[in-house]
C-alpha cells in the first residue's frame, strides 16, 4: 500500500474541533463519520491517539482494534493506515515535539508503536476531555497536564497489571446504567467475589469508592448533557439518576464549583463569540 502523506507536528485526519498548544506540545480533537478509512499515513513526530469515542483500527504490520479507552503510542516516521467502524469516532491525539523526546524515559517508551486500554471511563481520560473543552486563559495549560497525566497511566498500565481482571467487569457493570447502579452485594455475586473484597479492591485500583465513583460518573454524565444539550436541567438531573434537580445542583457545585445554570450560561456566553475551528472535509489540520 503506497504511503499517502508525510504529516507534521499537529496534523492529523478528520475533523479537527478543537486545539491546544502548549511550548511544543500540541492536543487536537478530532472526529471521524462512521467506517471512515484513513490513508496510509505517517507522522513527522511521535505521538499519542487516545480513543474517546468508537472503535479504532489500526492497520500496520499488523492489524488491532481499539475500542475507546484505547492509548495508541505511534513513532515518529511510523506507517499506518486506520478504520473507524460503525460509529462515529472521536480522538484526541497528542503530539510530542524535540523537547518532550530528549527526556529517556518518553523517548524509549514513544519509540515502539503500542498500545494500552485504560478504560473509556478512566478518570484521567474524562480530565483530559473537561480540559479540551475549557476556554479561559488557563486552558492550554490544563489541557498539558490533563495529557500528561493520562500518558502516565498509560505508561504504568502497560508496565505492569494494575488490578485483577474482574475489576474491569465491575466497572461495565455499573456504567451500563449508572442512574441505577446495583448493590455492592450484586455488584460481588456478578464477578464472583466477597463484597468486602470487591470495596477493597476497586478503592485500592482506583483511589476512590464505587460509591464516590458512581457519584462522580453522573455528574460527569449529566455534565456533558449540559454541555452539548439545551435539555431542561430536571431532565438531565432525572436521567443522570439524580433525586431531584436540587440534589444535580448540590453535587454540581461540590464538583465544579459552579451551579450548572451557571456554567450553561458560560457555555452559551462563550459559543457566541468563539470562532468556528471546524473542518468537516477528512483532511490534515
């Protein structure tokens, strides 16, 4: 298969929505229509495809899937070509320049092409994605940070296991209706283990209680509602799994350190005067 272009520091397929600079790091968000098929391709720099949304494959010497949650670490001057499947997809990749490859440790593990599943609702990831969509004077920073972080994880889970493989049922579990989530008792007979073992277990994994979890994850949930939807907030505050629309405001603020009323207007504020990045043709940006 001949190599269809040479792509340099920043550039990438798709759409590109939104991007963050950072010294010579650069983060851009980038979405692709369902069974799009990228070129094949190479990039001029070595960098980081993290999965959001879809399910991404990637075809080398040899092919993989990675559904989202998926952290894709390609070479610099690597060749490859991808396949979106039936759903739309959404990326964000992060580019490394010289000064983030002169450091060993980066320099050796974004030296193979590898990849790594850390989750579609790991913590760091959804930090990441909070980030990207910031607009204030602090964002580009942020967003640095948020993807640096995520790397770190990817880094540690490729190194070694972080928890049994169970844990990860135990997540799917309660992610697939997180305004109803199951007791910790169902939560231990589905996967096989002692309750008290399963609380252990998830909080030593993941630094917080499958209660604080769930908690977190319906904000997060009712967040992105709030962010892309003009839904009524009792209607997003019902199907997050909230009580009532004071208990989302009440918990809303504990996490954002704004009222939710507060942040769609900042939202709508913002919408008016930003300019419109986006570029529906499948090319580089």
């Amino acid at each position: 298969m001949p190599l269809a272009s040479r792509l340099e520091l920043g550039q990438n397929f798709g759409a590109i929505v939104n991007t963050v600079t950072s010294g010579d790091l650069c983060i851009n968000a980038a979405e692709h229509a369902p069974s799009t098929i990228v070129p094949r391709h190479e990039h001029a720099n070595p960098y980081v495809c993290v999965v959001m949304e879809g399910c991404l494959e990637v075809r080398a010497r040899e092919s993989f899937d990675c559904p989202a949650g998926s952290v894709i670490a390609y070479p610099r001057g690597h060749a490859h070509a991808n396949r979106f499947g039936d759903q739309r997809g959404r990326c964000v990749n992060v580019h490394f320049g010289s000064t983030w490859t002169d450091e060993r440790l980066m320099r050796e593990w974004l030296g193979d092409c590898r990849r790594v599943r850390i989750g579609a609702n790991a913590r760091s990831l959804m930090l990441l994605e909070q980030e990207m969509r910031a607009n204030d004077s602090a964002a580009p920073l942020a967003a640095a940070s948020a993807a640096i972080e995520l790397l770190a994880q990817a880094m540690r889970a490729d190194a070694i296991p972080l928890h049994p493989r169970w844990l990860t049922r135990v997540i799917d579990i309660v992610e697939a209706d997180l305004a109803r989530p199951p007791t910790l008792g169902q939560l231990a007979m589905q996967v096989g283990a002692h309750p008290a073992h399963v609380a252990r277990a998830f909080r030593r994994a993941y630094g917080e209680s499958i209660g604080a979890y769930v908690r977190r994850r319906r904000v997060e949930h009712a967040d992105r509602a709030l962010m892309t939807s003009d839904l009524p907030l009792a209607h997003i505050a019902a199907a997050a799994g909230f009580a009532d629309q004071a208990h989302f405001t009440r918990v809303y603020r504990r996490h954002f350190g704004v009222p939710p009323g507060a942040r769609r207007r900042q939202r709508n504020s913002c919408s008016m005067h930003a300019p419109n990045v986006q570029d529906d043709s499948p090319t580089k940006g």
